[in-house]
C-alpha cells in the first residue's frame, strides 16, 4: 500500500475506534457498468440498519398467494388486500408479495432496480429473546456455532488489518466503523480489542467534535516514569486518538452538504441524513451502522377499525420515507455508485395474532437490499402460513438463507472480501458455501480483485493544533483565511531565509481554501533540547490543524526512529513554542493540541488566552524569539502597505496598519523560551 494511498485510524477514548473505519443509486442500465476499474473498491461503504424489537413480516410483505390462509390467522390486524401495494406481478406465485401500504418508498426502489428482498432468512435453532438474538446476528453465531465471543464485522476489518492494534496508521482518513445510537457494539468485537468502531450517540458529528474536544479537560503533564505513569500516558495517547476522530468526523460533516431529498423529522431520517452528509463531505468510513426502535409491537400493532394504521404502519412509513431519502439523497450527490444498504431486524413476528392486537416473537424473517449496484427482485420463496412451530412461528426448518450468506455475499462481492476473508470472518463455510446473487454483474468484485490483509504501514507521524493570535476569531473558534482568499499565500514554504534557514523544497500547486499560512515545525531530541532532529514545513488550516502540502492530515517525519521527542512550532512573526513534555513518534497518528492550556508550551505563560483557547503570540516579526523594539522598527517601516504577506503583518489581513501595532504593544518585552 502507497503511503499516501490511507490514512489514519485511531482509538477513540472509551468509545473505542472500529478497527477504526468501519465499521461505514440510479436505476442502473444492464450495459452501462459505472464502477470503471472493478478493482478499486476503497470508496465503497456498507450501511446496515437495524430495526430494533423484531419486525412483524408478515404484515410487511404480505403473501398474496396465502391471503385466505393469512386472513385465518390474522383475523383482527391482517391489512386488506385493496390496501397492499403488489410488488411485482412477473414473480413466481410463491414470491408474490404486497408491500405494506406505507412502504410506497420501497415500491418505488424495487421498480428502479435498486431493492433485493431476501425471504426466509435466519439460522439453525432460532432463538426468540431479544437480546441472545441480536447477539446471535452480531457475533455470527447460530445452529451449531453458538455463544461466539467476537463480532463478525469485527473479524471482518481485523483480517482486512491484520496488523491493526487500536492506534493511528497510516490508512483511511475515518474510523473504519461508526455506529449511531444506542446500537449494541458486539458485532465489532475481537480478542484483542473491545469493539472495533466509534459510536457516534446522537446525529450531530459536530456536537459531538465539541463533546470529545472537552472530555478530558487540561492536558495530562509531567508524567511520571513508572507503571502508574505508563498508564497515564497510554490514557493521554487515546485522549489524543479521539480527538484525531471527533476532528476529522467533524471535519467531514461540516464540509458536506445534503441534497433537498426529503427526510422524515425522524430519528432514522437524522442517521440516514448525517451518513450522507458525511459521504458528500469525504469520509471513507466502510460500515455504518443505524438503528431505530419500537419494533416489539406485542400490543396495538395495528388500530382496531383501520389495520392500514397505527404502531406498525408509523414505522414501515419511517423506514420506508427515509430508505427511500437516503437513495435520492445518494443520487443527487452522485454518491449513489458508493453505498449499499442493508435492513435487517433480530427476528419476525409469529405468523399469528395474539389477543392484543399485535404479535409476539417469531423466527424467520427477511432482509432489504438496497442500492446502485444491487441486482433487483426478490430471493427465497414467500413463508408458508401453514408450517409453524408449536407457538405459532415460522417453523424453522422453511430456512432458505443463512444470515451470514448475505453478509457474505455482500463482503466479499460488494467489499472485495477473499474467501479467505470470509472464512476468517464467519469461522465455518457451512454458513455461506453458497452465496445469494446480490450485487449485479456490473459491479460485483471480480476474484481477480479480492483484497489480500493489508498490515497498516506505520511511520513517524503526528497530529498538531495550535491557534494564532491575531488571526483566531473566538466567537467562530477558526482563524481568518485572508491571505489565502486573496492569493496572497506563497506556494512554496517560507522559511528558507535567515533566521529560520530551513531548506525544505515544500511546494504546492494549489491551496485549500482553509489554509491560513506556513508553520514550521521540528522534533527535538528529548534528551537535549539543543539537538534538531528534524524539520519540516506545512499548513495550517482555520480550525488549527496542521496538513502536509499534499493536504493529508498529520505530519510525516522521513527516517526519524519510533520513540520521544519535543516538538516545536515557528511562524514567521509569532513566538515560538515547543512542547512542555515529550511526544510519542511512531505508528500512533499522535496529536499535540497546543491550544488546551498554557501549560503545554515549555516555560512560562509562553501561550497567550484569547477567549477560551491558548495561542501562539503575535510579534516577532524578526523571528528571533524576542518581541522587541526591533519588530516595532519593522512595523513601522512598512505601516500602511496593503495587499502584502509581510512578516509586519501580525493578524494576516494583509494590511499593514495600526492593528499590528496594538499587538505588537500588547507583547512587547515578551522573551519565548525556547531552549
């Protein structure tokens, strides 16, 4: 894998990363394949929702070739049949459905070609709680294979990485995984790590980027050198790695933009809307996982003089609405060649009514494919209202799919997965030798194009934030990008003349609209601060973060061994500063957040408070670590030059003017300690 081909993952702070990433559709002409290189699957994500309580499928997807035997069992909720929305009269009798009359969503998918219904999908030996169900799904366990202590997504991405242990490497941008709401996280899990994703509580990533920034309040300093301080310090690297996270989820959701597609008010609808808004802003992320509940409809599943209503039709009408958004949502971002989707609930209903008006847990259920690349129509024949097991069920032995043989099928033809990797993932071939046709011809992965494990490359790399006084704005918490909005940014790094005398040929060709200047920054040695181990110019975006010249997040320092060192930060008219405490340099994508506190720069109120953030301070515009008369001399030299990048210009609004002069008075006298 080329460097720069990935990214960084990282491990988010009792959240946990999914192995970080995840884990994460026009009606689509039989010749006219849209995926131009069938070995390039990295932007393809898989989102899986799940409809929590157990969906009644029966009134879901009504067997029109059973209605007297459906009316029978069902005599008080059964819907009408001039209610039911008919699928698709070119089926075979035995797969002749009538949607649910709210699903008009799904109606709409499965005649653009972009629905597959999977019928009688679940394991051997079926169980009927809640909880042992879903975890049955999640873990991949059922029939024979029982109690399954790892998760099978989780097993999934741990092959894809094999070399994954919970910190940054060099790979995807975003968390392999994330997961939304209050979703149980067992399908993630793996021996060596808890769970191998992030969850993301609610539906807002920047509430959330807010919430993570201030979780652990000032940073941790002055570790101490003994097994208690090993613990501290591998607490503050995982503080570090979900700030990375939060920041670049954050990021993400903020650059993206939704279309006008019409969500429902909902909290699937939010999930659904946020996911694609994230994809439109960049993110890579392999699996997201949603959730909705309120699926348990033992009581008043339907209202007694109208069955077309009730519990039950308010969440076909959801799920239905919001698949359905989602997908024109996709189109219009042309997203829609990027993302199947997956609908599945921890079992049905029993094919009978109780006396409530509703159902009670049954077995068999089915699962809803959705998108682009999906081969439209329906796999596995309607289940027989006559064949139930002693409580009313499905009874199991009309099985027709295996759970794991569609996620299978979809990992390995969607995803690229190997059989290699399927059996790494769902342990036993006996549950996926054969693997349902679900993704069309022109878009399944050829075998050619299987990936093999990917070990992540690991270098010496950190993450940094600092902020710029002059330039922040506290009530927006960004720096102002005025030299860069009015092309007045050099293109090639800035620090080659004394007193800086750097060499570096960093250049670029185009700037992100987010840049605000050059920094320089070096690893010092941390035993002798004397000692520059190296150096290396990048840019600094509005919200602190630094990026190399090709805009990868995080920096890269070529050749320099794992290990501590002390990090300093120049900008050619703000005081140096160089970190209070040695930084780790080696597979974990580190971050430094100068920003938290003054005591994160070594020496003595070195970092100036504006607002509620720490910056570097403004000044020295002869970068010679002193704020002096020296830089006023430069000031007022060059006062009222405008449409400049001048070392004189403190706040970088390219004017010369009065402004500096009030920053320059501010610090004056002000000595950076810089060892």
């Amino acid at each position: 894998m080329k460097r720069r081909d990935f990214f960084r993952t990282a491990a988010p702070l009792g959240l946990y990363p999914v192995l970080s990433g995840s884990l994460p559709m026009r009606t689509l002409a039989a010749t006219s394949p849209f995926l131009f290189d069938p070995c390039d699957v990295t932007d393809r994500s898989m989102v899986i929702i799940f409809l929590n309580g157990g969906n009644d499928i029966m009134n879901t997807l009504v067997p029109l070739n059973q209605l007297s035997e459906y009316a029978q069992v069902r005599p008080d909720i059964r819907l009408p049949e001039s209610s039911l929305i008919t699928l698709d009269g070119t089926l075979p009798d035995n797969r002749q459905l009538g949607l649910h009359p709210s699903l008009t969503g799904f109606k709409n998918l499965y005649d653009e070609g972009m629905l597959n219904i999977v019928q009688r999908v679940g394991y051997e030996l079926p169980n009927k709680s809640h909880f042992k169900a879903l975890d049955n799904w999640l873990t991949g366990s059922g029939g024979a294979q029982q109690n399954l202590p790892t998760g099978f997504m989780g097993r999934f991405l741990q092959d894809r990485y094999p070399g994954y242990n919970g910190n940054p490497f060099l790979g995807e941008p975003d968390p392999l995984g994330i997961l939304f709401g209050s979703m149980n996280k067992t399908g993630f899990h793996t021996f060596e790590q808890h769970s191998y994703e992030i969850n993301l509580s609610g539906q807002d990533p920047a509430g959330f980027f807010s919430l993570i920034s201030s979780l652990s309040g000032q940073p941790i300093m002055n570790i101490p050198d003994t097994e208690q301080g090993e613990m501290l310090r591998h607490i503050a690297e995982i503080e570090n790695s979900v700030n990375v996270y939060a920041q670049r989820i954050s990021e993400t959701f903020n650059n993206g933009l939704n279309s006008s597609a019409a969500y429902p008010n909902s909290s699937l609808g939010n999930q659904l809307k946020t996911i694609a808004r994230m994809l439109n802003g960049g993110s890579r992320t392999k699996l997201f996982m949603a959730t909705t509940g309120g699926f348990d409809t033992h009581v008043n599943e339907v209202l007694e003089d109208d069955t077309t209503t009730g519990n039950h039709a308010n969440l076909m009408k959801n799920v239905g609405d919001s698949v359905k958004a989602f997908q024109d949502d996709l189109v219009a971002m042309s997203l829609d060649s990027n993302v199947v989707t997956v609908i599945f609930s921890e079992f049905a209903r029993k094919i009978i009514q109780n006396d409530s008006l509703g159902t009670d847990h049954g077995t068999l259920g089915s699962i809803f494919v959705v998108g682009k690349g999906v081969e439209g129509g329906v796999l596995g024949d309607n289940i027989n209202i006559e064949e139930q097991d002693n409580q009313g069920a499905a009874h199991p032995s009309q099985l027709q799919n295996d759970y794991r043989s569609v996620f299978a099928s979809l990992m390995q033809n969607w995803l690229g997965a190997s059989d290699t990797s399927l059996d790494a993932t769902f342990l036993s071939p006996a549950y996926y030798a054969s693997l349902p046709t679900l993704i069309n011809t022109n878009n399944i992965v050829p075998s050619s194009c299987y990936h093999e494990p990917d070990t992540p490359i690991v270098c010496a790399c950190v993450q940094v934030k600092l902020l710029l006084e002059g330039l922040y704005d506290d009530s927006t918490q960004t720096m102002r990008t005025t030299l860069n909005d009015n092309g007045l940014l050099p293109m090639q790094q800035p620090y080659g003349t004394s007193p800086f005398n750097y060499s570096g040929m960093e250049t670029v060709a185009t700037l992100p609209a987010d840049v605000v200047d050059w920094v320089l920054l070096e690893l010092r040695d941390a035993e002798d601060l004397n000692i520059v181990v190296a150096r290396k110019a990048v840019l600094l975006k509005d919200n602190g973060f630094v990026v190399e010249a090709d805009g990868i997040p995080g920096v890269i320092f070529d050749g320099v061994t794992d290990g501590s060192y002390h990090l300093a930060v120049f900008h050619r008219n703000h005081l140096g500063v160089i970190s209070s405490e040695p930084i780790l340099v080696n597979a974990p994508s580190f971050i430094y957040d100068f920003t938290k506190s003054d005591l994160t720069a070594s020496g003595e109120a070195q970092l100036k408070k504006v607002g509620m953030a720490w910056c570097m301070m403004a000044g020295d515009s002869d970068g010679n670590n002193l704020i002096d008369n020296r830089d006023f001399n430069i000031s007022e030299q060059n006062d009222g030059q405008s449409a400049v990048y001048h070392t004189a210009d403190l706040n970088a609004d390219g004017e010369v003017n009065a402004a500096d002069y009030d920053l320059w008075f501010e610090n004056r006298s002000k000595l950076g300690e810089l060892k």
